[in-house]
C-alpha cells in the first residue's frame, strides 16, 4: 500500500469582514496572490504529493489560473 500525503488548502472565504470587494486570499502581497503563496510551499514541499484548493465556485478559474501560471503540478483538486 503506497502512502501520499496530501495537503488542503482552504481559500473559501468571502472576505466581508476584511471590508474588500475580492476575498483576500486573491489580494496581492509582496508582488503575488496571497493564495499563491501556500500553493507554491506545498508545490515546493518535498514530503507533500499532492494539494487540493477548496474555493468559491466563482474563483475556480482564479484558482486554475494561479496554478497554471506557477506550474503546480501537485494541484490535484479544486474543491466547493
């Protein structure tokens, strides 16, 4: 029996208490997506074989986009 280990990144969130109109796991820091940020240490991760994002529906291409663009081949699953 193989083991993986995988990570879940939760970015549902809709940010109202935040007082912006996008959530602010997509609002730039330090030049990239906050989301980018926890995509990229699990990407990099050598023990992590695979992530998931957990997202609103309406931000699923954001969520694709991001991975596309920083090459997250571990993004396995994009989750409402």
């Amino acid at each position: 029996m193989s083991v993986k280990n995988v990570a879940v990144i939760l970015a549902a969130g809709n940010g109202k208490r935040f007082g912006e109109d996008t959530p602010k796991q997509f609002l730039k820091v330090g030049g990239r997506v906050v989301l980018e940020y926890s995509m990229l240490g699990f990407q990099r991760h050598p023990l992590i074989d695979e992530f998931s994002v957990v997202a609103h529906p309406d931000y699923f291409d954001e969520v694709k986009s991001l991975a596309q663009k920083n090459n997250c081949t571990k993004l396995n699953k994009i989750i409402a």
